[in-house]
C-alpha cells in the first residue's frame, strides 16, 4: 500500500514538472515569435521613416 502511495507521488511531481518544462517552453517560443514581429516592425518603420525624409527634402 505504501509502495502504491508513494509512486502516485512520484508520477503527480513528474506531470508537474512537464508541465513546468511545458509553459516554460511555450514563453521561450513566444519571445522569439514576439522578436522576429518586432524586428520587422523596426525595419519596416525605419524604411519609412528614411524614404519619408528623403521625399520631404526633394524640391520639386
């Protein structure tokens, strides 16, 4: 009864712990979805901003 007691323990820690592991990756992967967004967003709105000055500059 014991030896029952303490491997439904064990296996209760074990899903715990995948499940930890799980969220954690779940955050990592989000970070580098979140990374590659914005970078684009910074390249995007830096190629904007530059083509918009050099038209503002431009005398027509």
């Amino acid at each position: 009864m014991n030896l029952i007691y303490s491997v439904k323990v064990s296996t209760t820690e074990f899903f715990r712990l995948l499940g930890s592991i799980g969220i954690a990756l779940a955050y990592v992967g989000t970070i580098i979805i979140g990374a590659q967004i914005t970078l684009s967003l910074v390249v995007v709105t830096a190629a904007t901003t530059n083509s918009l000055c050099k038209l503002s500059r431009t005398s027509y």
